[in-house]
C-alpha cells in the first residue's frame, strides 16, 4: 500500500541523498529544500510544498516537490518542480500519485494551470506526465547541462 504525506524536516536527509545520488535531480540549497517543511509566513507570496510517498514495510518510495505563487487579485501560478521514484519502484504509479498531490494542491491555490520542465531525453517522466494529463507547450533550448540537453516545456489546465 502506498500512502501520501506532506513532507517534513525528518525526510530531508534522505531526499539530500537522492537528489545526489539521481544525475537528473536538480542541485537544491539547503535553505531551498528547508523551505520546503518550513510554514509559510503569513505574507509570503512564493509557496512552497513537498509530499513523500511511503510504501508499507519499505519505507519512503519518492517525493514530490511544487511551488506556488500567489499575490492577491491576481491568479495563483504553480510549477511542478520536481517528482523522484527510487528507481527499484519505477512504474507502479508512485509518480502518478505524487503528481496528483501537486495538482490538487494547485487547485486548491486557486491556480489555473501547473506548469513544468522537464529533461527532453527523459522519456518514462514524460509520458508519466502525459499519463497525468500534461500537454507539451514548447521547448527551452540548452537549458539543462551535464549533459547539455533542451527541456521541454508542459503544463496541465487545472480547471479551477
């Protein structure tokens, strides 16, 4: 059984440990992954949220990171920053999941679409993506290095 949880300040050393054991992770601060668990502060803008997917008797399967920004009187906007499945749990809907907490989070920001970037190369994340209805919306050449490669750029009406 698999079960989706906000993140918290317990799983950061694990999630360190994955982004840089995983080459395509990005290479977060540390103050950007604290701000993840971190309450927001009454007046800040830029949201960010995480959620951890645990497997029974196997412990943490993946997580999920998004980040919001809302400023009042105008739509929210949302971004899928991030989803990582240990690769031993790949393709047994852990991703979908995760994906779904985003989405239903950005929904409740009140955001119209989630957007994301994605490596072009990574084929089982983009089609998890379009499993999880996310249409490519351009492309971003040279954005990614080691190796170099173009993102592609997708997003999801949320139907607010």
């Amino acid at each position: 059984m698999i079960r989706i949880r906000p993140m918290v300040e317990e799983d950061l050393g694990l999630i360190r440990a994955w982004m840089n054991d995983n080459a395509g992770a990005p290479a977060w601060s540390e103050d950007d992954l604290t701000a993840v668990v971190k309450a927001p502060s009454p007046d800040q803008r830029r949201l960010r949220r995480g959620w951890v997917a645990e497997q029974t008797g196997s412990g943490a399967a993946g997580f999920a990171v998004a980040t919001g920004l809302s400023i009042p009187g105008a739509p929210a906007e949302c971004e899928l920053e991030f989803v990582l499945v240990r690769p031993q749990v790949r393709r047994s809907g852990i991703g979908g999941l995760l994906v779904h907490a985003a989405l239903n989070w950005g929904r409740d920001l009140r955001a119209d679409e989630i957007r994301l970037e994605v490596r072009e190369s990574n084929f089982g994340a983009v089609q998890l993506y379009e499993r999880c209805g996310f249409v490519i919306a351009g492309r971003r050449p040279g954005y990614y290095t080691n190796p170099p490669e173009d993102a592609l750029l997708m997003h999801r009406r949320l139907g607010c």
